[in-house]
C-alpha cells in the first residue's frame, strides 16, 4: 500500500467493495486469512453505520503510522449526524434505531486499537488498527 486507498460510501453495494479492498489489502500487507476475516467484518459493521446513520462518507485505509509496527488502518469517516454519547454508542445492545447494538462494539473486539472522535452535528470518524504479529 503506497500511501492510502479510499472507498466512498453510500449504498450496500459500497460497503461489499470496502469489505473486499480490506481484505486484499490486508493479504497484501501479510495478514493471514482469519485476521483478514475479522479485519472485514469489523470495517462491514462501520461502513454499514455510515449508510444507515449518515448516508454516505468513505473509508480510508492507511498503512498505520507508527514507526516500525506495521498493519493496517481502517478509518471510516462521515460528515453525519455525529455520536451525541460515544460511551453510550460503545455499550453492548445499545441502538438508537432498533438494531441489535452490536456493531460498534463488536469492531472493537474485531480490531486492535479503536477510536472514535464524534460531535452531534459534526460527523464521525472511527479509527481502527490491525497490528502485524508476524512481522517478516
Ligand atoms: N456513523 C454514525 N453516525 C451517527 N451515529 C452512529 C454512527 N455509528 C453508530 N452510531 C450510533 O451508535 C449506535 C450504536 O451503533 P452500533 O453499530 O453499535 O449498533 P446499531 O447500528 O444500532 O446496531 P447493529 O450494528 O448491531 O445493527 C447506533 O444505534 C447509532 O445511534
Ligand atoms: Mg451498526
């Protein structure tokens, strides 16, 4: 991965490319194939956030900049609506909209590192890292 790959998002059939350029991309950095599985469920559950709460936005895979760890970034970023409560968002079961509450914290358990940064009305931006543990 040179510097970044962005996939915009806006409609399900968005949220399957994202899912296979992750995965391409992870089996392109070294990751083997159940990490690959879980790197793509995770970035399934924050595109599948973006077009349900926001409408559209992207995602945006970068080699993590963190000296000499390597992996992948996952950052899905939309200018939407925006997380009034985050802590409340990351609780298991909890949905504003009758869904099962599960997505977000379930990426976090997916992934390595999780992050996310939201204002109500200022959008929302989900940072996820995947470390290389088997570094070549
Ligand atoms: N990109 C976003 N913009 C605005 N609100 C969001 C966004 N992503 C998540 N949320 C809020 O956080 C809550 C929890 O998200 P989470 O993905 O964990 O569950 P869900 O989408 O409600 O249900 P599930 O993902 O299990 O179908 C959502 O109900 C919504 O209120
Ligand atoms: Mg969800």
């Amino acid at each position: 991965m040179l510097s970044e790959t962005r996939v915009p998002i806006a409609s399900a059939f968005d949220i399957v490319t994202a899912r296979q350029q992750g995965r391409s991309l992870a089996k392109e950095l070294g990751f083997e194939n159940a990490e690959m599985t879980l790197i793509a469920a995770a970035i399934s559950e924050v595109s599948r956030n973006i077009v349900e709460y926001a409408g559209h936005g992207v995602i945006i895979f970068q080699p993590p900049n963190n000296g000499a760890r390597r992996g992948l970034s996952v950052i899905a970023q939309d200018k939407g609506p925006g997380i009034p409560d985050i802590a409340k968002a990351m609780q298991y079961g909890y949905s504003s909209r009758r869904g099962l509450g599960v997505g977000l914290p379930g990426a976090k358990l997916l992934m390595d590192d999780f992050d996310i940064v939201s204002k109500a009305g200022d959008g929302t931006t989900v940072t996820m890292k995947k470390w290389l543990h088997n570094a070549k």
